[in-house]
C-alpha cells in the first residue's frame, strides 16, 4: 500500500463525531472526552484518528475509547481509499474492497 486517503460528508461526520463524544462521556462517566478523524490523504505512518478519553479510572476511558472507534467505523460518513504501488486503489467499506484499476 502506498497512502491512505479519506473523504468525508463533513457537516454530517462532525456532527456524528460530536454526539459519539457526548454519549461516550454520559455512557463511561467521563470527564473529557476529545475526537478528531482527519480527511485527506493521510500517510501510512501517521493516526488518522484521535480519540482521547479521561475518566476517574482507567478501565472506563479504554472501554469508551474502544467504544468510540467501533462506533466510528459504523456511523461517521468517513470514506477510506487505500493506493496501491501498482495505481489501483480500492474504497474499504467495513470487509468489503471494492476495486478500481489504474
């Protein structure tokens, strides 16, 4: 793979991103909560997704951070296309590769 790169229907995914960050805070008794996902080409060595969670112990901010990644994947309108070395690239929908040629 050579780079990643994300689309997004941005009003709508910080709007998602927003309500998954106050449900995880009501759901885990956080204290802060922060989420950002980042649109664009996105290298392979770098996060694409940040979640941080702080709570009285810790159990609960891993619980809710995991929450929140899983949460993310089904209901943000973020869109992830992987490029290939050889020029295709393909849309990752969950398991789902739907291929294009170069």
């Amino acid at each position: 793979m050579l780079e990643l790169a994300y689309e997004a229907y941005v009003p709508m995914a910080e709007k998602e991103l927003g309500l998954l960050r106050e449900k995880a805070i009501e759901r885990y008794g956080l204290t802060r909560c922060a989420v950002h996902h980042r649109i664009g080409v996105v290298p392979l060595t770098e996060a694409a997704v940040i979640v941080a969670t702080s709570s009285a112990h810790r159990a609960e901010s891993f619980q809710a951070a995991a929450w929140i990644m899983d949460e993310i994947k089904q209901r943000v309108p973020i869109w992830k296309r992987e490029r290939y070395k050889d020029g295709s690239e393909s849309w990752v929908e969950c398991t789902h590769r739907f291929q294009m040629e170069p």
